[in-house]
C-alpha cells in the first residue's frame, strides 16, 4: 500500500503538511488548548483514504485535484463540520467535484474521514449500476444517504483505515486492493444515487466565492497589513458582505481571521528560526506592523508575573502552559506567541 501510514501530530504545522496529499492546502487552529492529531492514509491503486481525529477546532482550504471527486464524511455520530457553510453531521457527506476548492471547517473535537477517487470511475460506475447518466454536482453539496448505504460505505472505509493502523499486510495485494476499491466505489455511487442531496442557495454560493477570495488575497502577500476598507474594494464586495462570508465560512469575522492567521504565521517563523531579538523583532514588525501591542510582546522577554496576570485575563480561553528560558524570571517569546494565538487583537 504505496503512501499508507498512521502518524501522530503535535504541531498544526507538520499535521497541516501531512495531509496536503489530501487537498489541504492550508490550516488555521482555531481552539485553545494543546494541539495533538491522529492521521490515517491509505493509498489503494486509485483511490487514497484517510481518517483524521482532531481535539481543536480548526478551518482548512481544502482543493481538489482536475481529475478527482472528493467525499467527506464524519466517523462518529458526535462530529460535524461546516464545509462551504454546510453543516454535516451524523449520517451525511459532502462531494466537492474535480479543480474545487472550499473552506471545511469544525467547532470542537471531529473524526473525519475521506475519499478521493477518480471523477472518470466514479461517474463510468455510475451509469452502469443506475443505468442512467450518472453526474456529481461540481460545487460542494451535502447529501443525506440512506441509512443502509451509508451504513456500508462507513464500514468499508474503516476496514481500511483499521487494516493500516494494526499495520496488517492484507491490502499489499493487490487483487485485494482491487477489490476493496470496487467495493467503495458503488459504495459511493448508492449513497448517492439513492440518497437525498440537500439544496444550497445561490447566496451561499456568492459568500463561498466571497471567502475563497479573500483567502487568496491573503495568502499572496502574507506581510502586507490590509485595511478592512481596502479589502472590500479588492473584492468588490460590502463590508457587511465580507464579515457575512466570513462568519459563514471561516466561523470569526475578517479582522479576527486575519490576526488569528498572522499569529499562526509568526509562531511557525519563530518555531523555525532562533529567538534573538534581532529575528524576533524582525518578525514583529513584518507580520503586526500596526499592532504596537504585538511588537511590544514579540519584541524583549517578559516577566513571569506579567504572563500570569495575562494568562488570569484570558479566562476560558484555555490553558497556558508557560516555559522558562534558562534566565529565571522569563519567558520565551514562542510561548508568548501560543498564548497570544488564542486571543483577538482588533
């Protein structure tokens, strides 16, 4: 099983880089708390699987490539997710067609699995096992498959992904292989052809658009500080329409998004180089060039009585946990940066 693997992940960072073989084309940890991740790939001839359990909340930007369908679903019955703005519990999924791209977000702890398989199988299978032209919606869609399919189709995924995490040499074969992606692919074709696709409205569609945009503005000029007027006017939108879009897809409002993502910047560039004062400056400066309060915090150690008195401050955000630097009495800046992570800085 070229690619199959189960890995554990503590940082956001290198769990982010693991699963961009699934689509993820960026990550942004949105709860508090110690991040820690399980991921479960399996590559079969034509389809790849994964299983992935997540304790923080989170928002992804999830492509999918020119050739693909991509079918999300949730593992458990306490895991939902927002894709597109879609809310997906118990006993649904999403498909999101081939070149897409969409923000799939969650609000607390998720078991969520996936499947990739070729959009020319999945659509040639379907036709002959409805005997009718079989097509799946380009844009992202929520379906509700009867309980029987979707029954089967949980099953036979969590076969594979078990079949890995036990490490077991049973799909190394390949007339196995095959005949475990024959099975999810009608799989996928009854859940879907003989389920209930649940209508999105047009609007959802203009603030999914609205969203993507914004995102991508973002990240082609990653240190440019923009101001919420100038933003508007690039996207040719509102400012309610933008904080609308924002609320939707990416569960906070644009300026919360943008100082969250800056804050998840400046702790993988410090996490990655060292911690002088010069690079951390540097560091300040480019990623909050308007936010004093900020630079101040990146800009020199502080003491540990003033990190208690911010840490009492943040109330249920979460926990804090404080390192000391060899100078008794201070605190490293890295730490300074996973506490700052979870607060908003307007």
């Amino acid at each position: 099983m070229p690619g199959s693997a189960t890995s554990v992940y503590s940082e956001a960072e290198d769990f982010e880089a693991a699963i961009r073989a699934e689509g993820c084309l960026g990550l942004l940890v949105t709860g508090p708390g110690q991040f820690r991740a399980r991921l479960t790939q399996v590559g079969l001839h034509r389809l790849r699987l994964s299983a992935t359990d997540e304790p923080l909340a989170r928002v992804a930007l999830v492509a999918v490539p020119v050739d693909m369908i991509l079918v999300s679903l949730p593992l458990d019955t306490g895991s939902t997710a927002i894709s597109g703005g879609i809310r997906v519990g118990a006993g649904e999924l999403t498909t999101l067609g081939p070149g897409q791209r969409s923000h799939m977000r969650t609000e607390g702890p998720c078991r969520w699995g996936s499947i990739q398989l070729p959009a020319a199988d999945l659509l040639r299978y379907g036709s002959v096992l409805t005997g009718a032209a079989f097509a799946v919606p380009s844009a992202i869609r929520s379906w509700r498959p009867r309980r029987a399919e979707n029954r089967l189709l949980l099953h036979l995924h969590s076969v594979a992904i078990r079949l890995v995490e036990r490490g077991s040499s049973a799909l190394v074969e390949g007339e196995a292989a095959h005949g475990l992606e024959q099975q999810l692919i009608e799989a996928v074709v009854d859940c879907l052809s003989k389920g209930l696709v649940i209508d999105t409205s047009p609007a959802m569609y203009e603030r999914q658009d609205v969203a993507l945009r914004f995102g991508a503005m973002l990240q082609a000029q990653p240190a440019r500080a923009y101001r919420m007027t100038e933003i508007c006017s690039t996207l040719g939108v509102s400012a309610q329409t933008l904080r609308l879009s924002c609320e939707e897809q990416l569960g906070m409002g644009p300026a919360e998004y943008v100082h969250r993502r800056r804050m998840e910047l400046a702790h993988r560039e410090l996490r990655h180089g060292n911690h002088d004062t010069t690079t951390i400056s540097a560091v300040a400066r480019i990623r909050f060039p308007r936010s004093w309060a900020v630079r101040r915090l990146l800009s020199r150690p502080l003491r540990r009585a003033a990190v208690g008195h911010f840490a009492a401050r943040l109330g249920g955000c979460g926990a804090v946990c404080i390192a000391s630097t060899a100078r008794e009495g201070f605190v490293t800046t890295l730490t300074w940066i996973n506490v700052m992570r979870t607060v908003v800085v307007v």
